[in-house]
C-alpha cells in the first residue's frame, strides 16, 4: 500500500488501487474506540447525461436517479432492508446523495465486522422490480414534497435558481414528482452498473485497523469485477453572469430568512482548489465571522439574530459562496454586505485580523483529524476532486494578505452576487 504521511498531525493515510478499479483509504488511529467505514460513488445528482464506458451515444436520464438508487439499495431480494439489518447491530448506519457522490456510511464502536458484511452486501448486490420502483416513487414523491414545505431548503434552492442558468447544481438532488415518475428499473440498473463500477468508487476505513489486514477484509468481500474505463459526463455550457439579482418567496416562517449567492468561476486545478477554499473560508471569517466589524455593527442594531452561516461550495465545474441567516431586514444585510466588501477592497485587510483567522483555521483542521467521521469523509470527497486532504495543512502556510486581497477583488463581485429570500 502507498503510505502517506502528514508529519504536521502525525497521521498516516494507506492507500491502494485495486487490479479492480476499486480505490481502498485506510487511517489508522491506534487506541480509537470508535470505528467508522464510507464507501461512495463518484456520482451525484448532476451526472444525468453520459457516455457508457464501450458505448457511443450519450445517454440522458431523469432528474434525481442518483438519489433514487441511494434509497433503493437497500432493499434486499429476500424482503428484509439493510438500513434495519445494521440498526439492530447497533451502528449508526446512513447513506447520503450530493450533487457530486453518493455514499454509504456506519460507525461503531462494536459489531464492525458484522456491520461491514451487510453494507458491502447490499452495495453490490440491487434488487430492482417494476413494482418496488413504482413504491419507492410514492416514498420519495412525499420527501419532495416534505422539502417543498422546508423554508431552509427552499431560500437554498432558490438561490441556485438565480445563481445558474443550466448548470444541475440549479436542480433539487431528489428530483421532482415529474422527473422520478420517469424512472424505471431498466434506468436503475443502467445508472447502477454505470456508476458503480469500482473503477468509479473509493472506500475509506478510519479507526484502530492494521491497513494491511484491512485491506485483505475488504479483498474478501468485493465481487468479482473488472476494471471500466472513464465515464464521459456532460454539462450545458454555463454563463459566467447570474439569471437576476434577487427572488422572494411567501412562505409560514417566523422571521424572514435569507441566503446571498456569489458564483465563482470554477477551476479544474486541485491545488488550486485548495488555495481558493482556504482563502474564501478566511475571507467569509473577516466579513462576516462573529469577530467581524459587520457582524457586530448588524448585531448591535439588531438586524441579525445568532450568527450568519458562510460557506463555499465547489467542484470542478461549479463554484458559489453562500452567506445565510435570519434578519428583520434581509435587504439591509445584503446591501451592508456590499459596502463592507467595497471598504475592504480599498482599505486593505488587515494584517493582523489576516493571522488571527489563518491561526484559527488551522486550528479547526487539525481539530477535525480527532474525528473518525469527520476525517472519512473529507477524505472521500476530496479524492473524488483530485484533491489529497493533508494538503490543506500545507497550502495554508502559502497565503498571504496579496493572494487574500487578489481572490477578494477576483471573486466577490457585484455583479456575481444575489439575494434570496423567504419571508411571511
């Protein structure tokens, strides 16, 4: 296995690529009670149209697919399903659809072994029918319906509407009751042998495992499976300019709630990657963090309640910084915003505030590396970009207050930002 090493946080990631595509992480964490296993697929909710490996013709499915197989692997042939099976081990058993992967997941603390037969049984063995399919609609039919009603999900979703011309980062990961009443089995099967290839798939283990061992456990219980080549998947081509500035929405909420949008021109360069989401994270820190000059004047006045979440999310082919929270006067933050992003373009930022934050986020990297889960997880994410996680401890120390104040005048943009808002 290929060892990497972190001497920062002394951790070590093993790692191998299987003669069968399957890519397999382990990272040990010698005396952890806690064990914890992910096994995702390269595939989310955007990848509807692609190339089958040894075909020709594009092939266009409907949206939501992805999540729709999430739900449905878990049904097993002889009636019972695999979600209960792992529940009564006593794990903490999910699955999870992003626009990007699907995944699925368990931690213990007991029963491992046990719990790891049944999730890589069932991850490799789908039992689709017309009329399970035509159940799960119904099922699923309700969530959609159930988000429908969510103020949180919908102040979100609407801030995709406006951000995306065609991109499906635009499109709700469960789809919509149109598009899943298209989905079949045939569809299923299509996607699922597709997708799930283990050319296309990558298991992370986190806990106190030997990596030689475990990598011979999981060998034991993989079907035979050869090597695909790449999946071609295409995306329309997207404008760099948003649909319109602003969109609200009536909804039973309490106090209006918000979500400000910033698309970012995407880049394909992990390292790159990995620059701008450190940088952006101390960015949103300076402008809006609860140490922020704005945040406090806001709070004073009583403008904001609690705190205002921030966060960038990326790919390789879309990236938007989402700024969200509650407030009397939505419009006032948004245009607050804007002149605090002005002012910090002509003052400078700070150098000192600069190091604060920097010292600070470094910080909760290193925090996270005490968490099985949470380590898993980044891990698997990044990998599907390219990108190695420990590279963020080493792309910290190459920023500066120039490479900060050049990704604030490249990405926080005027003419790039939205609003969306919900309110009674």
């Amino acid at each position: 296995m290929q060892v990497i090493e972190n001497s920062r946080v002394k951790e070590k990631l093993y790692l191998e690529k299987l003669e069968n595509g399957l890519t397999v992480m382990v990272i040990p964490k010698k005396g952890m009670k806690k064990k914890y296993m992910i096994w995702g697929t390269n595939y989310g909710s955007n990848k509807n149209v692609f190339i089958v490996p040894g075909e020709n013709e594009k092939t266009e499915v409907p949206n939501g697919v992805a999540h729709f197989l999430e739900h449905k692997l878990f049904e097993q042939e002889n009636g019972t399903n695999s979600l209960d099976t792992l529940t009564a081990l006593g794990v903490d058993a999910n699955a999870f659809t992003t626009n990007d992967m699907t995944a699925y997941l368990f931690g213990c603390t007991d029963n491992f072994y046990p719990a790891m037969d049944e999730l890589m049984n069932y991850v490799q063995n789908p039992y689709f029918t017309d009329e399970n399919v035509e159940k799960e609609k119904g099922i699923i039919g309700q969530e959609i319906m159930m988000y429908d009603d969510s103020p949180d999900w919908k102040v979100y979703l609407n801030t995709m509407q406006i951000l995306y011309h065609h991109h499906p980062v635009k499109i709700d990961v469960v789809g919509t009751i149109d598009s899943i009443s298209k989905i079949d089995k045939e569809i299923l099967y299509k996607c699922y042998h597709t997708f799930y290839n283990l050319s296309n798939m990558a298991i992370v283990v986190c806990g106190d495992f030997e990596p030689e061992k475990m990598l011979e456990e999981i060998k034991k219980r993989l079907k035979e499976n050869k090597a695909e080549g790449n999946i071609q998947t295409f995306y329309p081509e997207e404008p760099d300019t948003i649909v319109k500035e602003k969109i609200e929405q009536k909804m039973e909420v309490s106090q209006p709630m918000y979500t400000i949008g910033i698309k970012v021109k995407p880049t394909e360069n992990p390292k790159e990657m990995i620059k701008r989401d450190i940088v952006i994270q101390i960015l949103l820190e300076l402008l809006v963090g609860k140490s922020s000059r704005l945040y406090k004047e806001l709070y004073n006045e009583g403008i904001v309640f609690g705190g205002i979440g921030a966060n960038y999310e990326f790919s390789e082919n879309y990236a938007h910084v989402l700024i969200s929270g509650q407030s009397n006067e939505p419009e006032q933050v948004y245009s607050r915003l804007k002149e605090e992003i002005n002012r910090q373009k002509q003052e400078g930022i700070s150098e000192a505030d600069f190091q604060r934050i920097k010292k600070k986020l470094y910080g909760e990297y290193v925090k996270d590396y005490n968490d099985v889960e949470s380590m898993a997880n980044t891990f698997l994410a990044n990998y599907f970009m390219g990108i190695n996680s420990f590279d963020y401890l080493d792309q910290i120390d190459t920023i500066d207050v120039e490479y900060l104040t050049q990704v604030l005048n490249d990405v926080f943009k005027e003419e790039k930002m939205v609003i969306s808002i919900v309110k009674n």
